[in-house]
C-alpha cells in the first residue's frame, strides 16, 4: 500500500495511526508489512526509512471461516466510522 503522510508525520494503516516523521509529511511512502515478526517497513524512494511494530495483527493462524468473520466486523466498523465521520463533517446530505 502506498499512503500519503499527514502534516503531523503520520500514516494511517487499517484504523491504525503509526508515527513516521515529519521529515517525511505530504510524501507518498511503501508500507511493506513482514507478517512473520509483526512488523511494518516504511520505503520512500527506494529506501527503507523506518521499520515500526504493527498494532493489530492477529497473532495466531485462524480458519478460513474465522478469518472471514474477522473481516466482516472490520468492514462492519469501517462502514459505520466512515458514515459517522462524513456526518461530522456534513458530507452526507
């Protein structure tokens, strides 16, 4: 996945905020997530800038039907913080 970074230095993965630097705001970065060790690696232009623990991996291997439960809740809150959020802003009419 290829996020922007935010003024504040920060990218958002999934409904997590990871802390990236400002040296890097407004650059379009690679996250590269390394499954085995829980781990996320941040590349900007080729380069391998920061290396961060992720926040929300889940740490056991599940069945096909559990994983896919797993993903209906996440879809589930996805949906209902996005309508939450476009209420507060007055996008939705």
């Amino acid at each position: 996945m290829k996020p922007r970074v935010n003024a504040a230095g920060s990218i958002q993965v999934d409904r997590h905020t990871y802390y990236v630097g400002q040296a890097l705001a407004r650059a379009l970065v690679l996250v590269h997530l390394d499954a085995s060790y829980a781990r996320f690696y941040i590349s900007f232009n080729g380069a391998v800038m920061h290396m961060l623990s992720t926040k929300a991996l889940h740490p056991n291997q599940m069945t096909l039907f559990d994983h896919v439960e797993v993903l209906k809740t996440e879809a589930r809150f996805i949906e209902q913080y996005r309508l939450t959020h476009w209420q507060q802003i007055g996008d939705i009419a």
